[in-house]
C-alpha cells in the first residue's frame, strides 16, 4: 500500500496529518511540496480539551508545550514571555529532512494550541466555561433577593427604599460592564498568542481602570444621592430610606468594578470556575453580614447596603488575589502602566455605548409598558422577569465564545507574525496560503459551533418557556387580569428565543475579536427600528385606540403583545441581522 509522505509543518510547529488532510484542512498541493523536500513529522495527537488550552481551577499554569511559541512581533532576541523566530535557510541552502523542531514555552508563556479540537472536545470545552460562567452569573442576583428578603422585614417603607435604590446602584454599575467584556477580549487575543506576561499586564492595568472609575462613580453617587432619589418622586421617608442605602453602598462601587475586570481577565484565560467559586462565597458571605448590621447592631436598611458594600469589596480581594499572584511570577509589576489604561478605556469606550444602547432600549420598552396601564405594567414585569432569567443560560454561552473566540485570533495572529518575521519563508506560496486556510478553518468552526450553540440552547430554552406560559406568571401573581395579559407576551418571547440565542453568541464572537466599534455602530443601528415602534405602543398608536388595537381585552394587553412583538422580534431581528452580516465577513477577525 503506498504511503503519504508526512507533509510540512504549520506555523504552529505541529505537522499536517493525513487525518487533516482528509478534513479537507490542506490542499494537495502542499502535500506534494511535503514530498519534494521529505521533510519527517510524527502524527500528532488529537486536539482534546487540554490542547485547545482550557484552564480550569485558576489562571494558566506555566507549561511545556509541544509547539514552539510565536514571537512577538519585531522581538529582537530571546527574552522573558518571547520566542525568537526560527532562522530560514540561506538562499542556497535547502531544508534539511528531519523531525520538526520542537522547543518548550519558555516561563510567563502559554504555546497556543495549533489544531482546532474535534466536535465532541469543543463541545464538552464551551460547557467547561458556560456552566461555572452561569453560576457566577444566577450568583449575582442573589445579592438583590438576599437584601430584599432581609430588609422586608424592617417594613414596607424600607422595602420601598431598597427598590428604588437597587435600581438606581444596578443602572450605575452596569454601565461598566464594559469592563469585563473588553479586558476578557484583551487578555484572551494576547493569551492565545502565546504571551501570557503581556495578558496579565492587560489585566492588572484594566483592574486599575475599574478601580479608579469605582472610586469617581462612588463618591458622585455618594454626594448625589438625595438629588437623584428626588429625581424618582419618592415619598419623604422612602427617599431616606433610598439614600441611606445609596451612601452605605457607594463604598462598594469600585469593589464592583474590579469585580469585572478581574473577572474578565480570568475569563480571557479561559478560567471561568474561580469567578463561580468567588460569587458564590460572595452571597454566602452577604447573608451573615446583613444579618450582624440589620439585626444585630440596629443600623436598619443602611446595614444592608454597608453590607453589600463589603462583600463585594472581598469578592474583590479575592478574584483579583490569582491574578496578582500570577502576575508577580511572570515578572509582571502590579503597578498602572497608563499607556495600559489608555489602552483598556480605548478598548472599552465603545462597548459603553453599546452598553448605553441597550439601556435605551430596556428603557423605552419599560416607559411604553407604563403607558399602557398598571395591568400591562405588572405582566411585563413577569414576563421580562422570566426573560431575563432564560437569558443568563444564553449569557453564560456568550462568555465561552467570547473567550474562545479571543484565544483563537490570538493564536492566529502569532502564527501569522512568527510566518512574517521569517520562520516559514522557506515554505512555497501555496504552503504559507494552506496555513492561513487552516487558521481560518479553526475560528470558522468556533464560529459555527458556538453559533449552533446558541440557537439551540434557544429552541429548547423557548419550548421550556412556552410549555410553562400557563403556570409559571402564577409564581409571581394571583391577580386573575395580569395572569390573562401574561400568556400572549410569554409565548412572543418563547417564539424568539431561538433567535435571542443566535444574537447573544455573535455578540459574544465580536467581543472576543475585538470588534466594540462596530458592535457600538450596530447598537445605534437597532435603536432606529424599535425607538418608533416603542413610541407608537406608549401613545396608542399601535394596539391602543388606534392601528389594530383590541376591545374586550384586559386594560393594555394589546398594547403589551405588539410591544413584546416589536421586542424580541424587531429589536432582536435587527441585532441578528447586523451581527449576522458581520460575522459573515473576514473584517472582525484581523
């Protein structure tokens, strides 16, 4: 039987294998090239979860890897975090036939993985990162139930207070999300690039950043705060109840924030267990110190938020503990860099106007829901609750491509530059063009992965919620006209949360690469649809008196599906469609 010759390396250092090959990941002609020159190579082992670099328990040990580490562009020599590029033969020289040279990462760097893992090793590595992501993520809440279960029984003036100010602490604080998102794309592109030093580096400076936005938003807040309760038209002693537990929290503001950026850099190392871990411990430890301050020392509802304040500031201390200590052993100083923060604002403004965005959306949809009357009003609030919480299953999807997605144009563009600095130019055209193929072929089957992923966690997470729409708005009311006005909206979001899925994942793809300005351009664009049509449901233009509006119906019910139409299938829609149009480019992934 005739035998393939073993074809050249990539530019990862692994070699191609005939497994590859019948992938149909390297054209034929590099196969002849690879028989030209009868240059050896061994058949590599399967990618697996461990080669495709999953990190679990903590940031990414400093290992051996079988492939050589790609330079960092223009690294003039050997040094700490870099590997020089290899040599290329002098013109009248030709390759020497012999086993592909391996050399270990040397110390602060992680080798990138060089093949993209079979379906079944991707799959078990997206729930690797979605399961723990999701768990940090239901733990969040749980600081706003633990405080409205303890403060509940301080009375309903407290109760009162307590909502209002957890809307307003939760409508600052989530501005900054960005902060998580930005440094977990930062630190994942420099991580799969092999430059781990370089990745903790992004990380110390954008928990930097987070902790002097948290100390500017926390003493605005702090100073602000009867202006900003007075704002919401409060009564007088559920506006002191409101700021009382706005100033006794405002001192956990840049807890919160560095909350985000330590998360987000452990993310980028794709490290997504010590959040949970982190967040989970944080609720525990929010339930017995609200329990010493509200009942034990009597400070009443300013305990509460006292509380809050101060298990976040030591869920701070603690996700940002194995960042420092990892940084510390790569060399990496713990000091600002402000080219760094400059770097991670950059990096971050446009997710904020992302951010504010999507605020402007959830906004008009409450103001229109209010519109059409206090029936209407409570069942959006049910079905929005039950959205919301379908949507942190998609949410914790999103995090495992965000990463994976970083990680992977990471280790693409090291290949990339270690080709242009000279190791491969010894490599025929059509060789190098099978290396980039072979490059792209991995992100395009994380693409295509994590987007069926997506649509369907959706579908079932959709059929789940429609089967339930007669049963599950009985868990928030009795009151026999919200639960009639609740059924027709709850089956519009079950019929969208296919598509929910598919739009989560790709932002979550875009963030990974990198692409924020487009996703803030896009952002503006979904407003243009949906702003009117929200407008037109809050003034009865749309399924009020006027345009197919209903009679006989509880007070706003229409109004309410052609609002939860124009939602999830017009705000949705347009999300889908321009991050679908992205996605199909090549533009995001350079």
């Amino acid at each position: 039987m005739r035998r393939h010759p073993p074809l050249p390396p990539r530019s990862g250092g692994a070699p191609v294998t005939k497994a590859d090959r019948n992938e149909g990941q390297c054209p034929s002609a590099q196969e002849r090239w690879g028989a030209a020159t009868g240059q050896e190579g061994g058949r590599e082992r399967r990618a697996g979860v461990r080669d495709w670099g999953v990190v679990s328990g903590g940031p990414v040990p400093n290992t051996s890897s079988p492939s050589p580490v790609p330079a960092e562009p223009h690294a003039p020599s050997p040094s700490h975090g870099t590997t020089a590029p290899s040599p290329s033969p002098a013109p009248h020289e030709t390759p020497t036939p012999s086993a592909p040279h391996r050399t270990p990462a040397p110390h602060g760097t992680t080798a990138p993985p060089t093949t993209p893992p079979r379906t079944a090793s991707l799959n078990r590595q997206i729930l690797s990162l979605a399961l723990p992501a999701l768990g940090a993520l239901v733990a969040e809440p749980l600081f706003v139930l633990i405080d409205s279960a303890m403060v509940g029984h301080l009375g309903p003036t407290s109760l009162a207070g307590l909502s209002l100010a957890s809307t307003v602490l939760t409508t600052v604080v989530g501005l900054f999300v960005f902060l998580a998102y930005a440094t977990t794309a930062t630190t994942a592109r420099l991580f799969g690039a092999g430059r781990r030093s370089a990745a903790l580096r992004a990380g110390v400076d954008g928990m930097w950043l987070a902790g002097l936005i948290g100390v500017v938003a926390g003493t605005l807040l702090a100073l602000a705060a009867p202006w900003v309760v007075a704002a919401l038209d409060a009564d007088g002693q559920v506006a002191e109840a409101a700021t009382a537990y706005l100033r006794a929290s405002a001192p956990g503001i840049p807890g919160m924030l560095v909350v985000y950026a330590a998360t987000g850099t452990l993310r980028g190392l794709l490290d997504t267990r010590t959040p949970f871990v982190v967040a989970t411990a944080g609720a525990v430890l929010n339930v017995a110190v609200n329990a010493v301050l509200l009942y034990g020392v009597g400070m009443g509802i300013a305990g509460s938020g006292l509380g809050t304040a101060a298990a976040q500031t030591v869920m701070a201390l603690a996700l940002a503990a194995p960042v420092l200590g990892a940084a510390r052993r790569d060399g990496v100083t713990w000091g600002p860099h402000r080219q760094g923060l400059t770097a991670s604002l950059g990096t971050g403004t446009p997710l904020l106007v992302r951010t504010l965005c999507l605020r402007a959306a959830i906004l008009a949809t409450v103001w229109a829901a209010t519109a059409l009357g206090t029936t209407a009003l409570a069942a959006h609030q049910v079905v929005s609750s039950l959205w919301n919480f379908v949507a942190f299953a998609l949410d914790a999807l999103a995090i495992a491509a965000q990463a994976l997605i970083g990680t992977a144009l990471g280790r693409a563009s090291a290949d990339q530059a270690h080709q242009d600095a000279g190791s491969h130019k010894e490599l025929p055209t059509f060789a190098q063009t099978a290396d980039q193929a072979h490059q792209d072929a991995g992100v395009s089957t994380l693409l295509r992965r994590t987007t069926a992923w997506g649509a369907g966690a959706g579908a079932l997470l959709g059929l789940l919620l429609a089967v339930g729409s007669p049963w599950l708005p009985h868990l928030f009311t009795s009151d026999p006209a919200v639960l009639g006005a609740c059924v027709p909206p709850l089956l519009i979001a079950a019929s969208a949360l296919p598509l929910a899925g598919v739009v989560y994942l790709l932002d979550g793809v875009l963030m990974g690469a990198g692409d924020g300005r487009y996703l803030a351009w896009a952002g503006l664009g979904t407003l243009v649809p949906y702003l009117p049509l929200a407008a037109a449901v809050g003034t009865g233009l749309l399924g009020g008196t006027g345009l197919l509006g209903g009679a006989g119906t509880p007070e706003g019910s229409t109004g309410l599906v052609w609002l939860w139409l124009s939602f999830a299938w017009v705000l949705m829609g347009a999300r889908a469609l321009l991050n679908g149009l992205r996605a199909r480019s090549t533009a995001w992934r350079h």
